[in-house]
C-alpha cells in the first residue's frame, strides 16, 4: 500500500538525525534564478526522466573538527559523512520505491577521483543547486551553499523520484555578508571579490590543491567553510569571532589545531 511520500521522508530523516531535508519539483529548474542558469543536460529529469521531484538531505561538518583542517580529523570526518550520504540516499530511494513512488540516489560526489576532477572538473549532478532550490540555503561568494543553521558547512546528497512532492520555498534572504574572509584566507587564490555566479572559483587551482593535500592524506582543505561567518553553529560551539582563523591570532584553540595536524599524515 502507498504511504505519503513526503511523510516517508521526513520520517526517515527524523530516525536518522537528519538536519537538513527538502524538496524541489523537477520544474523549477527550468526557471533560472541566476544567469549563467545550469545547463539542461544537468536538470534532473533529463538525467532520470521520471523524475517528477528532487530530495536533497543535509548533514553538517561539526565546527570544531573542521577548525583543525586540512587535518586527517576532517579528512576522516569528510568520508564519514559522504559515506552516510550514500547510505542514506539509498535507503530513502529504495523505501520510496516499494512504497509505489520509482526513485533513484544520486551519489554525493559524482566524479571518480580529484585527479580525473582536476581535468574535467564537474560532476553530472549539482546537489549545491539542487539544495538551493530546495530551499535549503544561498549562494556565496566562496561558491558553496550557505544554510541558516551551519553556513556552508554542510554536505547535501539528493534523490530523484517520481513521487511528486510540494516543492519547500526558496531562502529569500541572502546569507553571504560579503567579508570576503573566504577570499582573502584561500590557500589556493582560488576564489575572487564579487558575486555568484559571476565571479566563479577557480576549479583548476582549488583542485590541484586538494589534489596536494590527497597525496598528504589531509584532503579536502575546508578553510572557504570553516572562515565563513554565516550559520548558527557558530554561536552554538562559541566560535562568533572568525578573527580567530588569522595567521598568529593567539587564541587557546590554536594549540589544539596544530596539536592535530602533526599526526596521521604526510
């Protein structure tokens, strides 16, 4: 017997801890928010063509194991939530599917390896855009998606069904504040002044980054995410102040940041 889908959902959510959850109908992305808009080969309903709706979940990068990055602590922590992505993703499709509504997971990456991104640097499914229209959070100048509750740090899978499930409102307020801290700290002088999606990273440089710290076993480098204002577990873990991340800010916590990168990589 059919149950609703949506109440499917946010059970599951709710059993599992899951922040963040909402949806977006397969249509609107074909009504542009910005310009340059996604390329159609990239809506989900040419991807899976049954697609009537898209679910986007949310789990989020605790603060204070993102402050020690780039650290074996985050890399680990980092393949604990893409790991939970998938699982949930699939378990979400799957009751979906024997509950009557097809549905398929998309995985949280999309792309083999950081080598083969570095030179084709884009996955065949954007769960940031896919969050946004969701109505999950804004853009930002570091190009990542900003949620009220943990700014930019949050990871986001999706799940395409052909359930067709009211679309959550779109974030109308904008939660990028323009400090400019993500630009001015990125070890890579990948991401410049301006808004998105005009001013966009440099995928190449932010890669080949990443790619470094990969060889070190400390990847991905977080520090766009971690130096962002926006986001109330930022008052939650006391961390109102982002002047703390400046080179020789003196803070108590600095001890504990370098005490963790000394070990568990290159």
């Amino acid at each position: 017997m059919n149950r609703d889908p949506k109440n499917i959902v946010v059970s599951f959510c709710a059993e599992h801890n899951i922040p963040l959850f909402g949806f977006a109908s397969a249509s609107r992305w074909e009504e542009p928010l910005f310009e340059p808009w996604i390329p159609v080969e990239f809506f989900p309903h040419h991807i899976y063509p049954e697609t009537k709706t898209v679910i986007v979940i949310g789990l989020s990068v605790s603060l204070p194991v993102l402050e020690t990055s780039p650290s074996i602590w985050y890399h680990e922590l980092y393949k604990t939530l893409n790991s939970l992505l998938d699982q949930y993703t699939v378990q979400i499709a799957s009751i979906l599917t024997n509950a009557g509504f097809p549905s398929v997971f998309v995985p949280r990456d999309g792309y083999g390896s950081i080598e083969v991104l570095i030179n084709n640097p884009v996955a065949f499914f954007s769960h940031r855009h896919a969050a946004v229209l969701a109505g999950l959070g804004t853009f930002g100048v570091n190009n990542m998606v900003l949620t009220p509750e943990f700014g930019p740090r949050v990871r986001f899978g999706s799940i395409f069904t052909s359930a067709e499930i009211p679309s959550d409102p779109l974030t109308q307020k904008e939660l990028c504040i323009h400090c400019n801290h993500c630009v001015d700290l990125c070890p890579a002088i990948a991401l410049k002044e301006g808004e998105y999606p005009e001013v966009l990273t440099d995928k190449k440089a932010c890669t080949s980054q990443s790619a470094d710290l990969n060889k070190r076993h400390i990847s991905p480098c977080g520090i766009c995410i971690k130096v962002c204002p926006a986001g109330e577990d930022r008052s939650v873990f006391h961390r109102e102040d982002t002047g703390i991340y400046n080179s020789g800010s003196g803070t108590d916590l600095l001890f504990g940041w370098e005490h963790v990168r000394k070990y568990g990589g290159k």
